[in-house]
C-alpha cells in the first residue's frame, strides 16, 4: 500500500500544479455537445476519489460491500461545469490528499479485503486501479499523452 500512496502523493504534486495553470475558458470548453468538458472530467475524479475513499473504508469494516456510482448522474448533479476552476483544483488536491492518508492508515492485512464494484476487489487492487484511472484522465485534461485505462 506504500507504494501506492508514494505513486499518488506524486501525482497531487506534478498534477495538481498543471491543472491550477489551465485557464477558466480551456477548462470549461466542451469539444462536443453531450462530453465532458475538462471542468467535468476533474469533477468526475473528485466523485472517483470521494467513491473510492468510501471504498477502502467501508471494506474494512463491511464484507464485501457494494460500492458503485453512477458517473453520468453524478457529474451532472454536482454541476461541475458551473464550479469556479481555482475551488474544483483545491478539491480535488485535497480530497486526494485525504485519500493517502486513508490509505496509509490501512493496515496490511485490511489491504486484501474486498469491496464490490461491479466486480470484486481488493482495497490493494481498488488503489493502484484510482491511480491509473487518475493520470488516464489527468492527461486528457492537460493534452499529455494519452495513457490508456480499461
């Protein structure tokens, strides 16, 4: 789990910078009707982070609970588009700091308890699987190459 906590902590530093850089008018910008502007796609990682973060807790506690969410809703409900770009980063540096102090205070054998998503996981798996879907939409939204994510 340390590994994995190091890789995120890494990725609020680089990132978080990056993303606090972007314009108001670049973050907001749809390429198309019915996708996500880059204002949506960071509030659809502080969803990501506030479900995951119930995930690694609740696993702990609740065998195998089931913890899914549906995207689209939530995005759409929160109303990322209209949120202020400098509150969205702060939120989404901070939740994800939270996140690595979750996931330190995850002793090692709580690691392999599982949370059901869709398909069964492990906290282990649910962590280093956050980091990936984290840069694969964190280069989307800062034009990087792409990193794919399935």
């Amino acid at each position: 789990m340390e590994q994995v906590t190091n890789e995120l902590e890494q990725i609020i530093s680089k990132y978080g910078p990056q993303l606090a850089r972007l314009s108001e008018d670049e973050f907001a910008l749809k390429s198309l009707p019915g996708k996500w502007s880059k204002k949506e796609i960071l509030g659809h990682l502080v969803d990501s982070v506030q479900n995951n973060i119930r995930r690694f807790l609740v696993a702990q506690y609740e065998e195998n609970p089931q913890i899914v969410y549906a995207q689209d809703f939530w995005v759409k409900a929160a109303g990322y588009q209209h949120y202020y770009t400098t509150d969205l980063v702060a939120l989404w540096v901070l939740l994800n700091k939270h996140a690595c102090r979750v996931l330190q205070n995850i002793p090692e054998a709580a690691g392999k308890k599982q949370c059901l998503t869709g398909e069964l996981h492990s906290i282990e798996w649910l962590a280093a699987d956050y980091n990936k879907h984290l840069l694969h939409h964190l280069h989307q939204i800062l034009n990087l190459d792409a990193v794919p994510y399935s």
